[in-house]
C-alpha cells in the first residue's frame, strides 16, 4: 500500500469517528468495522488508524473549512451512529454538536441532523448529499 500523508484534520476526524462509536456505551463490531472500512477507503492502513487512536491529537480547533470537507465528515460521522441500525439519544446530541462545531447555523442543526440520518438509512452518497445541499 502507497505510504499517504495523513493530515492533522483527517486525524481528528478519525478521532470523532471514534468519540462517535463509543458515545452510546455499546461499542459494537459494526461500529469498528465501519471505523476500519473508512481509514481503508481514505487509504489509511489498520496500523496507522490504530497509530492514530492510540496516541490521539487535541482536535477540537481542527474542523473542516470547506462545504464539501464539512458534508464529507458528518456523513462519515452519521454512517458510524447507523451503522448498528440504531441512533441512541447520546449519537444524536453528539451529532448536534458536531453540526455546530462544523459552523453551521444552530437554528438549523436539528434539520441538518435530521436529513443525514434520513439520507444514511436511504442509501444516499456523499455526492448526492452535497447536490442536493448546493441545488
């Protein structure tokens, strides 16, 4: 596998990926996989994903700037809480705070919320996600 640079925001999403699965106090193989199938589809080995949750960075000021990198990183985010077919009331309210952190409007957060949990348990892409928010 090509050696990729991993950059400082792609490891603080991994690390919300990982806040994310475990926010509901059952960490479940579904979640791990879906953590692991993520790194492997951003390039990123099992050993560098584990690299990168066993010596964690303090990402709370790395957020994503653009559009496309913010959609991009909550689908991830709403894909992990899904990914047991179940969103807790912890997975949601983590989520909420996501949606704010990301810089979106509070007012509109429980919408955004909402529509990403929607377009997850229907199948919709990143890419149709973002069609959708820009048209």
């Amino acid at each position: 596998m090509e050696n990729i640079q991993i950059t400082e925001n792609l490891k603080a999403h991994f690390l919300r990926l990982y806040q994310m699965a475990i926010c509901d106090d059952d960490f479940s193989t579904l979640e791990l996989k879906m953590l692991y199938k993520c790194a492997e589809d951003r390039g990123i080995s099992p050993k560098n994903l584990d690299e990168i949750l066993l010596n964690p960075i303090n990402f709370r000021s790395l957020v994503p700037q653009t559009i496309e990198e913010k959609v991009d990183y909550l689908y991830d985010l709403t894909v992990m809480i899904w990914a047991d077919g179940i969103v807790s009331p912890n997975e949601y309210s983590a989520m909420e705070k996501y949606v704010l952190m990301f810089g979106f409007l509070e007012e509109n957060v429980k919408e955004i919320v909402d529509y990403l949990i929607h377009s997850v348990k229907t199948g919709k892409n990143k890419t149709d996600i973002l069609y959708e928010l820009k048209n």
